[in-house]
C-alpha cells in the first residue's frame, strides 16, 4: 500500500485503504427494473404483492429469498409458475442498464490516488459480470464478490471480508458504499466504514446507526472522501 493509496479525512474515523461498492442500486441503476418486473410478474399471475413484502425481500440472499417468494406464492408450482414469466421480462428490462449518478466521477478520482477497489455483490458471476461490462466499468476494479463466491451472503459479513482479503487490506480500513439496508448490515458487520447511498429504502434510525454517513448519491461520497 503507497501513500498515494490511502486517504483520510476528517469524516470517518481510519484513513481508507480501499473501497468496496455494492452493485445493484448502487453501481448500476436495476433496481428499479427488477422491481417492476417482480411486481407486474405477480400480479399477472393472479398473486399480486404488496409494496411492504417487496421491501423486505431487497438485500436479502437468494436462497433466502427464494424461500420467501415460494411461501408467498404459496409453494412450489407457483413459484415456479413466476420465475418462468418474471426472467424473461426482467432480462428484456435489464439489456439496457445504466450507471447510477456519480459513478464515473467517484471511479476516477479514486484511481487517480491508486486507490484499491472491489465489488461485493449479491447477485451471481454471470450477471453480474455481464452488468458491469455492460456500463463499461468492470476493468476499473481489481476483484469482484458474487454470490457464487461466498457461502453466506448479506447480511453477514462474509462478502465483505472476502474482498477485502482479495485486496490484501484490513478491513477496519475499507469504506464500505451499500444502498440496502442488508449490506450496510453486512459491511458493519465486516468492521468496515459503512456509507449508505439509499436507492429504494431509504435509512431508519437503525441503519444510520451503523453508518458512518447517509450521502444523497456518489457525488456526495466523493465529496465527502475528498472535499
């Protein structure tokens, strides 16, 4: 680790050594696509689902929430019955994914000072191999966490200590950027600086309680990182 590579700032406690991004919601803008997809999905197979059950399945792992949707469809033919309609409209929602707002501009101002970055995502290699590539961004970090890499998802820390082991950095000295209420939970967890960047829930008192600090978007991060 080079000087160059670490910051401090008077916001957070330990300088940072590294950065590790969710993705979804926070990287890249799908959140809002899977959500239309589930719910239009739902209703058109006669089970529609309230808002509040959505929000509770967000940040959660799949096998977990595979679990969570079968009991409210109400077994296993059902479920199966939404999968097949929902993948096909969640793909078509996806093809043209974007950037989230500040993305670029947080990336190049922490690869001007060599700052070590990762990703440590819920969703799996394929995908999320294939969003990041999509938005022109996957080169810029030196490891990627799905879910395939892990045996615990979020909210345990597992996702989080993997990249930073990958980064070879303590993870006291990562900062830690979720949107989801699990992977602030997860990244605390790990013992990082946990910043949260809310996209479709927003931060209870509870969650801000394990935040270091709640931005409006990444150029709020960058502001606050390097002001």
């Amino acid at each position: 680790m080079t000087r160059s590579a670490m910051l401090a700032t008077t916001a957070l406690p330990r300088p940072i050594h590294a950065v590790v991004f969710d993705m979804d919601g926070l990287l890249i803008d799908t959140e809002r696509h899977v959500k239309l997809a589930t719910l239009e999905t739902a209703a058109a197979i006669g089970r529609p689902m309230p808002e509040e059950f959505y929000a509770g399945i967000i940040g959660t792992p799949w096998t977990e929430t595979v679990t969570l949707l079968r009991d409210f469809f109400g077994g296993e033919d059902n479920l199966r019955a939404f999968m097949t309609a929902f993948e096909p409209r969640v793909t078509d929602l996806l093809a043209d994914v974007e950037l989230m707002t500040g993305v670029v501009d947080l990336l190049d101002t922490l690869d001007q000072i060599g700052m070590p970055l990762a990703v440590a995502t819920s969703t799996g290699r394929l995908k999320a191999d294939q969003h990041l590539r999509h938005v022109g961004i996957h080169h810029r970090f030196r490891t990627i966490v799905t879910r395939d890499d892990v045996t615990r998802g979020k909210p345990h820390p597992e996702p989080y200590l993997t990249a930073a082991a990958r980064l070879g950095v303590d993870p006291a000295h990562c900062l830690a950027l979720e949107d989801s209420h699990n992977g602030i939970r997860a990244a605390h967890a790990a013992g990082m600086m946990a910043v949260m960047v809310p996209d479709m829930l927003p931060a209870t008192a509870e969650i801000s309680a394990l935040c270091h600090y709640v931005a409006d978007d990444l150029h709020g991060v960058r502001r606050l990182i390097c002001p």
